[in-house]
C-alpha cells in the first residue's frame, strides 16, 4: 500500500468517526408529529411525560435513548386549553429555558415559565 493511498484511508476513516460522534451527539429522532422538549434520564423523562399527560398537556411521550440521556419527545392534546400554569418537573435552568422554547414553538403549549426553586427550575405551562 502506498504512502497516499494509507494517507487518504486514514483521513476517510477520521472523517467517518468524527461524522458518527456528531450524528449521535444529536437528540434521538422523534416520532412523527411529537415535539422533542429537552434530554434527561430516563426517570425525568417519565416525570415530565407523567406530568403533562395528567394535566391534559400532552396527549402522550416518549422517553427515546439517545447519546446524552432520553430524548424527552411529546405529542400536544389537540384542543386542550387550561387557564391555570402546570408543572411539569425541576430542572437545570438551561434545560427548562430549552423545554420551554421547544414546547411553545412546537405548538404544544402557549407558555412558559421557569421558576427558581430549592432544587432547581420547575418549568412551569400553560397550554
């Protein structure tokens, strides 16, 4: 084998695993017409999840594995509208700010709010 030619597989082969960290780093595809909010483990998953389906938020969730954590990903309940903010769980305040943003761009509630408390963030919502 030439010096080029090991050269150039080297560089393909650098490139094909910096492709593959990249790709899995990202959040774990969601299924279709569901809202990815945030990543946690997979007992904030159910939490968050648990929370929004009883309140009527969400319509249902999926807790999908992915590369940092579950992919916290839900579906909106069509036609639901509270007048009174829901918890949906404490978080870091990165992670709330980004939950929430997901949620109200995605359709699946109006608003948000992240609430500092003795524990961390309580995202709080409003559908």
């Amino acid at each position: 084998m030439s010096k080029r030619v090991r050269v150039l597989s080297t560089a393909l082969a650098a490139a094909a695993a910096t492709a593959a960290i990249a790709f899995s780093a990202a959040p774990a595809q969601a299924a279709v017409n569901s809202v990815y909010l945030y990543t946690d483990t997979l007992a904030g998953c159910t939490t968050s999840g648990t929370n929004g389906v009883a309140a009527g938020v969400f319509a249902s969730y999926n807790c999908q594995l992915g590369f940092a954590g579950y992919s916290v990903s839900v579906k909106p309940t069509r036609g639901h509208h509270g007048d009174e903010y829901v918890y949906i769980n404490t978080l870091t305040q990165q992670w709330c700010e980004l939950a929430g943003s997901n949620g109200v761009a995605g359709g699946v509630f109006t608003d948000y709010y992240c609430q500092n408390g003795f524990a961390g963030y309580s995202l709080m919502v409003l559908d």
